[in-house]
C-alpha cells in the first residue's frame, strides 16, 4: 500500500476509535516486505519472503491511556480494533500526565531513507551476496572450520501515523544487512568469531569484509587461555563499546529516571563521565539505521547531546515523560516503536560517541598492560540497570607492553556504569556503525581500571 | 469437565488445495501452518494500572522444503486468497517438477489442558485488582521496598497444521503468566527481586492467594539482598537452587542437545550420543506433555504429539531434541520439539519443560557438605555459545556458603565455565524438584519454555565477582 493510503488508514482508525467513545485517539500503520536468507556449507538452508501489514491503536479517555493492534484492516476489523483499545483505556488508572502528543512541528525527510536501487536486486542476486559472504570467512585462513549460518536480511517498509490532535504523517525506509558466526578450529581449541555489516541496501554490504571480520575475530581467539584476576586497564571493541553505550542510553531514558529506575536520576548537569566522554542521541542522521523523520508519536526527530565533556546535558523524552517533567520540557522524539504490535516506549534511536584522536594503536599503548575485550556475554543479565552494577562474562585478549598479546576467555569484567564512565580515559579515532545496543556509531574506548575475574 | 477437541482454523479440504498448491514447483515436503491468537495485558507500575493492551492476530505461514533449502512465506490473514499467496510466495524459487501430496489424515486434537476458569471468562476488574493487591503485599514488607512492578498476561492461541505427508493437526493453548519484580533501596544500596507464576491453565492459577505470594516472595528477595556483600570471584563448588536454577540446565545442556546445532556440529554433544558426560545418578528429560505446565503443547507446532524424552539417563546422553527435518537426517522420528515463535516464523528444534529428575537428599545436605562455595537461587539470565560450550550466567539471587551453611548474600555474580566440564562436575541431586516458568530466546524466536530441578551441587565453578582474591 502507498505511504498516502495508510496515512489514510491511519485517520480511518482514529475516527473509529472517536466515535467508540476514545477521547483521543492515535494510529500506527505499518506495511513491509522482507527477505531472509540463510545459508549454511555453501547452500541455502532457508529462503522467507515476509509480508506484514498490521496496525496499532492508542486510546486516551480522562487520563488513562490503552492500546489495541490488529491485523484486520476493513472497517469492521478498525471497528473491532478501536473496542479492544477503549476496553483496555477504561481499565488502567488516571494518571495525570497521559494524553495524545501535540503537534510539535514538520518533519524534515531524511536522504537517502529508502533507497530505491534495493528493489533492483532480485532474489537470486541476494543468495549469491549470502553465499560470499559465508565463503569469505571460509577462504580467510584454513583455520575457519564450518560457519554457523550465514545471514542476510533486507525490508522495505512503509510507516504511517496519525492522531486526533493534528498530527499526520507517512515515510518509507530501507535496510538490510548481513552476519556471520564463523568457527576457528586448531590444536583441538575452537572459537567463535562474529562478523557483520549493514546499509539502506544491499549494495552497501561487502561480502569479503563482513566474511573477513568473522574469520579474524575466531582465529585471533585460538588458543584462548583464562588470564589472571586482577584489576588493570581495559580497552572495549567497538562492538563491545556499543553495547555498553545502549546500555548507558536506557539508563538516560526519562521513563527509567522519573520511575526511579536509573543510577543517574537527579544528575543533570553533573559530571558524570570523564572528559573524554561525549555521548549523543540523533534520530535524523541518514547513516543510522534507527532513523525516521519522526519518531512514534509523530514528533520530529532530531538531536539529544546527552553527555557533553563528562557532563550529563539531558535525558531522552517521549511526550508523557516530557509533560511529567514539566518546566517546558518537550519530547526528544525518542517514542519508539518495534512494530504495530506494541506501544510506543522510550529509547534510544541513533546513539553516537564523539570520536577522540588517538589510533586504535595508540589507544593499547596507552593501555600497556592491560585486557581488550572484543565479546562481552550476558550484558543484559549481568547489569543491575537500578544500581549500575555489573559483572559479565568476556574474550578478549591480553595487552602486553602496550600491544596485543595472548587470547583470552571464561573471564568476567566488573564493575559499576557510574565508575566505569569516570575511568574512560579515551575514545578513539575509528569509528563505525554497530547494530548491538540498538543503532551505536563509536570507536573503540579505553578504560582506565576494570576488574577481571579469571583464574 | 473435558472442554472439546480444538477445531481446525481451515477445511480440510481447502488445506489440502494449498498444500497441493506449495508444491506446484516440487519440494520433498510441504506445510501449510495457520494461526490465530487473542492475548490481552496490563501491568501495575508506582502503583497504578497502567500499559493495557489487546490484540487479535490471524496469518499463515506455508513452507517448502526441497532437499536441505527451505522456502517460507507469512502473510497476515486466513482468508483463501491469503493462503493462496503465501503458497505461491513459498513456491516461487523452485524450479522442479510438480509434487503430488498424499491426502490429508483424520484431523488430530488432542483434547486442550484443563482449563477451569477462561481467561477472558474474567472481567478485566479482577485481574486488575490482582497486580492491585500484589503492589499493596509487596509495599508491605517495608519501606525498604520502593519499587513494585507487577504484569499479567493471559493469550489463547490456536493452530492448525496440514502437510503433503498427510499430517492434519489442530491445537489449542491458553496460558496466562504473573511477574513481579520488586527494587528495594537502603541509602544507596538497591537490590531487585523478581518472581513468577504462570502455566498452560487458566485464571485459577493465580487464585486463592497464590499471586499475592508471587508479590512477597519478590518483596522479601530484594530486602533480603540489601544486606549483600560483593560477591566472591575464583573457582569453588557452586549449588544451584531449585526451580529457576534449572535455567543453567537449560542453558548448558538442553539448547546442545537441540538437534540442529547436534547436526551443524555447533555444539559440544555432537557425537556424544550414549557417552557418559554426568554421574550415574543425573537424569534428565524435556517433556512437553506435563499437564498443565508452561512449556506443555498437545501437538508441537508441526502436529507433532508432544511427548516425554529422556535425554540423559544413568549419566548418558540418550536422546537429542527432534524436529521433523531433523528427524529425517537423523533417520528417526521428531520427538515434538518442533516450536515456532507465531506464523512469521520456521519450526525449529527447542526445548519444552526441560528439567533434572529428582535425586536423593535434601538441600540443606548438600549445602552442609561444602566448606566454602556459593548459592546460586536463581538467575537473571544466560548466555551460552554453543560451539564452545562456554557460558555465562549472571546470578540474581546468591549467598556465600562458609562452613557447610548459607551465610550472606552477595551482590554482582557471575557464573562462568564450560558446559561439558560443568555437567561432569554435577556431584548431588537434592529431592526437592520444582518447575518454573521462563522464556526462551533461540534465533530471534521467543517460546515459553519450563524449568525444573531440585538443588543442584557442581563440585568446582568460576565465580566471577567484584571481590578480587
């Protein structure tokens, strides 16, 4: 369906929703196709064409708030959908601050969103992409033994919004993107190395790369011995970085700050890192993969500096959190959605780390001896997101005499976030697009003290 | 009272139309799976009801399958022409010549769990209510406790599945799930407790005071916790509680037993079918037929009778966990592992109730045996890779055992070892077995899966801690 037609759907359910006896009334729309391919020893395990088309409905009746999603789109269907909303409304309690976003401006569309030279490649040509990139990481270093699937997956979708207070909208976005798991075999040790790579297309994906990367992480792996506990400085992978720094912006969310749920509430304008740490949100920037003109609420997106020279700037809005600040605070545009299925919810959308100057060289050097981790395991269990706390389970390798060394696993860093960010004593220069942590531009960071548990 | 057998979701003879149509191109093996699912949910946060939502979903999802290529497509909607598209979609790649099915069998439906109160039979005031009084009970326990999250989450979901080997399944399953997790706070000490309840059952689960005791034993876990000290880091037996403790095995030993890691060889049991990995008293099974429980289906997602598999006994590895393509590599039959996630995804081989078959002895033995270890009640989640076999797993509630008795608790633990080496190191079996509830992750699929054991001894783990030495 057209970004217009479902824009129009969009309206066809708030009206429906209106006349059910909704206060306010808010409707998500979403219609994509996809692509999946799976390819293991050289041959397509699995080929899955995917068509969703759903939508979701938030109601909103004297300050209670509901929400409802269907995949029966006729009117009876919208009818049915708008009853299940005002059903779930009447059940929650008032809460003060709930009630439909307001306009809040135009959005700007975003370059390069959707990029039409996706649809030029058919499905032949993405089995073949799928196929080089598992054979990449296998002609890498006779080493790789086996791949543990390779993966490619792409989706054109169209997104609608519209709401009872004048907000209307529709975009169209592209992505796909490409893993691997490649598995590294010698003196009868076996690793496992990821490699991966994304884009708005498939073009954007380069096999021998994402292949290569996977077989580098998994040989450089062989032989991994645990190290010795003790506490010394670390350098974090990009990969690794990143998913610490999702971790820090959910953490910043102002639904996890107002609920007493962020060891950062009541800091704005403290330092809270080191100098050497500055941290934006950017839901507009056309490389992130997160990006959209406006965010699940119909607010346009835009910048958030989060931490600026160690000093916390602000924490991440949607309308509700905003309104129950007060003080003029206005939405960030970080209503999130996963899908039609669910409501919106605070989070991150692009998270980017200012790059410092020194080279991932450089950065060892610094360390001297030290750990660089390249894998972090159990993050989302391992951190206590209440205290900060945190203890999980790592690979990595030695640092010796300010270069790497000998590989490391079945090791734990510890530490806690508020410690972890005053100690980072800098980022590097080499930045690059990570998909863990939600959508993370960083570079590699170095740590001046965390604790590793190992033998 | 016996509720009827579920009705399939198509005629026969529109599924047989499909499954006809799924091989006009060839393929060994076509499917037509449909779905169609109603849940509702809300959750009480600072006190107020909050977060209601429902939501109504019905699709299909046709797969071919032609020597090891599978070819899959969902499409949102039941209606004829929707499973037309779906069939054609799933066809397209093929380039072989048209298949012929084998007509349908008498449908197959396993009478649906006893469910004595329907979910939906009950007014949303009374849920309501229930996180009302789960907030109050756990606010209860002193002003320690800050924080009370409490959800409830009732769905109904029904399946059909027909096949080109004749096979024509429906199921029904109704499960509804309460969670509280609880933060309590002592000057700038904060500690969580989380608890559930939940089954293949309907809403008397959660009567007669049991979901209020969910909300205390949440309450008393995180105010207990606020007296922890760092945990310890180093090598030293480790007993893992009963209950969510059966999370470890789950994690360590169940997803490598899953056949299609087995036939990847991505996994450290490859090969070790009739070896001995465990003492001679470990017994293990994954059992989809408990009544009542979580992870209990009557068929599994491909219409598969689910059943009971022992796949440890007496210490050996006497079975891996079977889907039907797996199943026909292996030359044997699925043993009704074969879980989808919803219509959007592909069957593949995952655990059901997955637990260690009670042993000898109580807990309070196999803790007064160790000098100094520590306890691990439960965990807030895991990860392992199974290629290795390495895992991870970070412990939510734990203790220090000094002197053959638990002493403190501890804050910021870790597990971490190796899966083979672990199980080989299991020395004790306590008697007192319990299931839990939990959801589990494999390939972006989630699926509610069982957990049981009674406590368990592991002679020598790392333990990874903030306490250097």
């Amino acid at each position: 369906m057209s970004a217009e037609g479902l824009e129009q759907l969009a309206e066809r359910a708030v009206d429906a929703a209106l006349q059910t006896g909704a206060g306010d009334a808010e409707a998500f729309v979403q219609d994509s196709v996809g692509l999946e391919v799976r390819v293991f020893d050289g041959d397509v395990e699995s080929l899955t064409e995917a068509g969703q088309r759903g939508l979701g409905l938030r109601c909103w009746i004297d300050g209670r708030a509901g929400f409802a999603y269907g995949t029966e789109l006729s009117d009876a269907g919208l009818a049915d959908i708008a009853a299940g909303a005002v059903e779930a409304t009447r059940i929650t309690d008032s809460d003060e601050f709930a009630a439909a976003p307001d306009p809040a401006g135009d959005p700007t569309p975003i370059e390069g969103l959707a990029d039409p030279g996706a649809a030029e490649w058919s499905t032949e040509r993405r089995v073949e992409l799928t196929k080089a990139v598992e054979a990449a990481a296998r002609e890498a270093d006779p080493r790789v033994v086996a791949v543990e699937t390779a993966v490619y997956v792409d989706e054109r979708a169209s997104a609608a919004l519209a709401n009872s207070r004048g907000i209307a909208g529709a975009y169209e976005a592209t992505f796909a993107y490409a893993y691997l798991q490649a598995i590294a075999e010698e003196d009868g040790d076996r690793q496992t190395g990821l490699g991966f790579g994304m884009g708005r297309s498939p073009a954007a994906l380069d096999a021998q790369a994402i292949g290569g990367e996977a077989a580098d992480r998994s040989t450089s792996l062989l032989g991994a011995a645990k190290p010795q506990s003790r506490s010394c400085p670390v350098v974090l992978d990009p990969t690794v970085a990143a998913s610490f720094a999702g971790f820090i912006g959910g953490v910043l969310c102002a639904d996890a700050v107002q609920r007493g749920r962020s060891p950062f509430a009541d800091r704005l304008g403290d330092e809270i890192a080191s100098a050497a740490l500055t941290l934006a949100d950017d839901g507009h920037d056309p490389a992130g993969l997160n990006s959209a003109p406006f965010d699940g609420e119909g607010i346009p997106s835009g910048r958030t500096p989060l931490i600026e020279g160690g000093t916390l700037g602000a924490y991440l809005h949607d309308s509700y959190t905003a309104r129950r600040q007060g003080n003029g605070q206005r939405s960030t545009a970080n209503a999130a959605r996963s899908g039609y299925r669910s409501p919106p919810s605070v989070s991150t959308s692009n998270l980017l780390v200012e790059p410092g100057a020194r080279s991932f060289e450089e950065l060892l050097a610094d360390a001297g001896e030290g750990m660089y981790i390249t894998d972090v395991a159990g993050l989302h269990s391992g951190v206590n997101p209440v205290s900060g706390q945190f203890s999980v389970g790592a690979t990595g390798r030695a640092i010796s005499g300010g270069e790497l060394s000998d590989p490391a696993d079945e090791f734990t860093v510890a530490s806690d976030l508020q410690s972890m960010l005053m100690a980072v004593a800098a980022a590097g220069s080499e930045t690059r697009w990570v998909p863990f942590g939600g959508s993370v531009n960083t570079a590699a960071l170095m740590i001046g003290e965390m604790t590793i548990g190992g033998a | 009272m016996a509720a009827p057998p579920p009705q399939p979701l198509v005629e026969a003879e529109l599924a047989e139309r499909i499954v006809a149509r799924a091989l006009a191109n060839g393929g060994d093996l076509a499917e037509l799976f449909c779905e169609e699912r109603a849940g509702r949910g809300f959750q009480i946060d600072e006190s107020r009801v909050e977060r209601a939502q429902t939501g109504a979903e019905r699709g299909a999802g046709v797969r071919v399958v032609s020597g090891d290529t599978t070819y899959f497509a969902h499409v949102d909607g039941l209606a004829e022409a929707d499973l037309e598209r779906a069939a054609d979609a799933a066809a397209a790649a093929l380039r072989g010549e048209r298949g012929e099915p084998r007509a349908l069998e008498a449908l197959h439906a396993p009478a649906p769990q006893e469910i004595q109160i329907e979910p939906d039979s009950v007014e949303a005031e009374p849920k309501a209510d229930l996180l009302r009084v789960c907030d109050q009970r756990a606010r209860a326990k002193g002003s320690e406790v800050q924080q009370v999250q409490a959800s409830y989450a009732e769905a109904r979901r029904r399946i059909t599945v027909a096949n080109s080997d004749g096979r024509f399944a429906a199921d029904e399953r109704t499960r509804i799930r309460l969670g509280v997790q609880v933060v309590a706070r002592r000057n700038d000490t904060v500690e969580t407790g989380f608890e559930t309840r939940g089954g293949h059952r309907g809403f008397e689960l959660l009567a007669d005071g049991a979901g209020e005791a969910v909300a205390e034993k949440a309450a008393d876990t995180a105010v207990t916790l606020l007296d922890a000290d760092p945990a310890p880091a180093g090598a030293m037996p480790v007993v893992v509680g009963s209950g969510f403790g059966g999370v470890l095995f789950h994690e360590m030993t169940g997803h490598g037993l899953e056949a299609d890691h087995i036939q990847k060889g991505a996994s450290v049991y490859t090969g070790k079918l009739g070896e001995r990995v465990a003492a001679l008293f470990l017994v293990a099974y994954d059992d989809g037929s408990l009544p009542g429980e979580w992870g209990t289906d009557g068929v599994d997602d491909e219409g598969t009778p689910t059943q009971r598999t022992a796949v440890i006994d007496e210490g050996r590895i006497t079975s891996y966990l079977y889907d039907l393509l797996t199943a026909r590599k292996d030359e044997t039959a699925s043993t009704g592992n074969g879980r989808r996630e919803s219509f959007r995804h592909l069957p593949i081989p995952r655990m059901t109730n997955t637990f260690i078959a009670p042993g000898e002895g109580t807990p309070e033995e196999l803790i007064a045996e160790v000098d100094r270890g520590f306890y691990a009640v439960s965990f807030a989640g895991g990860q392992v890779d199974p290629t290795t076999g390495d895992f991870v797993f970070g412990v939510s509630e734990g203790y220090l055992i000094e002197s053959g008795k638990v002493t403190k608790p501890c804050r910021g633990a870790t597990l971490i070892g190796n899966c083979l080496d672990a199980l080989g190191k299991i020395d004790a079996v306590a008697d007192d077995f319990e299931m839990k509830t939990g959801f589990c992750g494999k390939g972006g699929q989630r699926a509610p899966v069982g957990t049981g054991q009674g406590h368990v001894r592991i002679a020598e783990l790392t333990v990874g801690g903030t306490a250097v030495g």
